[in-house]
C-alpha cells in the first residue's frame, strides 16, 4: 500500500513538473517562466544559426518585467509578462473576450506566454537580417507569420489551433478600430502608439493578422521561409 501511494505521488509531482515547464500556459511561478522562455530563445536561436550562422540571436534574453504593453522587446531584452502582476483592466479584457477567468487565464498563456515570444524574435530577426519595413502594419504583419511558422514546425500546431479558435471568438467581440475609407498601414502607422495603449483596438489588429495568416495554404515551413526573408 504504502509502495502504490509513493507511486501515486511520484506521478503527480511529474504531472505538476510538466504543466509548470509547459509553454503556452499561464504560468504561477515567475522563475520558472523565465527559466521556460530563455529556453525558447536558445531553441530559436539554435535553429535560425544552424541555416545562418552570420545570425547569432542568442543574444536575447528574456526577463520578467510586466507592462501595460505586456510583451515587447528592446534591443536584445525581452520583457515577459507574470500573469499575477497584470493590472486589472487588462485581466477584465482577457476574461471578458475569451468568456470567463479560467478562459482568460488560458489565453493570456497561449499567447503570452506562449505565441508571442517568437513574434518578438521575429523582430530582433529581422532586424539583424537588416530587413526595413515600410510602415508598422507589415512589420507586425511578418513578425507573426514568423512566429507562426516556427511553432508550427517544431510541433506546437495543437497551441496554434487553439491560439487560432480564441482569436476567431475574440473577433466577435471587437471592432475594427480603423475609420472606413482610411488607409490601414498608414493609419496604423501613424497611430500606432496610441492604438497599442488600447488592447480593445491593438487586439482587433493582432488578433485579425493572426487568423489570416494562420488560415493561409500556401505557407512553408520555417527554415524555407527566413531562407527567403533573409
């Protein structure tokens, strides 16, 4: 008896090890998802030197510093958001969206601590490649369809699916904060900072790239794709 209940334990404790270093998922100790998301870059890093070696991003490191911007980078620090230190209006936006607090709780790791880190990556990509985009609408545009392709390739498409269903249900929800007849990109561009304050109207724009992209067919995969975007 005593041998099965130290067996009993010994699985759970794994179970909880696993769901606590499982990326995509909200996390309730701050260490451990620095720990995961510095993981994650030297994982990406590993894989874009490998078919560019002139391409070091390791560089990146992430840290926990929550924002109202929740996640972004500057220059080779990635500031990671820590769930319990999000302020409330923004944790209203998730639970509201996604449908409860258990949803929003869930969506708010799918993408922030999840999707989002290889977006940011994306831009610390291109930026080393050089690349210069000509309003901020593509940039953000490419750095999700970068982030996209490399969770898909290296075999997140469960995350990405489910990424994918809470931005077509969040949609519903929001409205398209671009005045008819206005120019998208240029309008994006120019109020760029402004929109990006408002998670209502910054959300519409992530969330309607996200499924576009996603929903396409023609896409490769990851290492074929940075070959051309180099």
């Amino acid at each position: 008896m005593k041998t099965k209940l130290t067996l009993v334990l010994l699985v759970c404790l794994c179970k909880l090890s696993v769901a606590q270093n499982n990326w995509f998922a909200t996390y309730s100790d701050s260490t451990a998802m620095i720990t995961d998301a510095n993981k994650e870059i030297q994982k990406l890093a590993d894989r874009i030197h490998k078919n560019y070696p002139s391409i070091d991003l390791h560089k990146n490191i992430a840290i926990k510093n929550t924002k109202p911007t929740l996640i972004s980078i500057n220059n080779e620090t990635v500031n990671i958001p820590f769930w319990a230190e999000v302020i409330v209006p923004q944790k209203k936006f998730f639970t509201e969206l996604a449908g409860g607090e258990i949803e929003g709780d869930e969506v708010f790791g799918l993408f922030f601590n999840g999707f989002y880190l290889a977006h940011e990556l994306g831009h610390s990509y291109f930026s080393n490649t050089g690349k210069k985009f000509d309003n901020n609408y593509d940039s953000e545009y490419e750095a999700n369809t970068f982030a996209i392709l490399y969770w898909k390739t290296i075999g997140e498409s469960m995350n990405l699916k489910k990424c994918y269903d809470y931005s077509l249900k969040m949609l519903k929800a929001l409205e398209n904060p671009i005045p008819q007849k206005e120019d998208f990109k240029k309008y994006i561009t120019e109020n760029y900072d402004k929109l990006a304050s408002d998670p209502y109207k910054y959300g519409f724009i992530q969330f309607s790239q996200f499924v576009e992209i996603y929903e396409k067919t023609n896409l490769p995969d990851f290492d074929t794709y940075i070959k051309t975007h180099k």
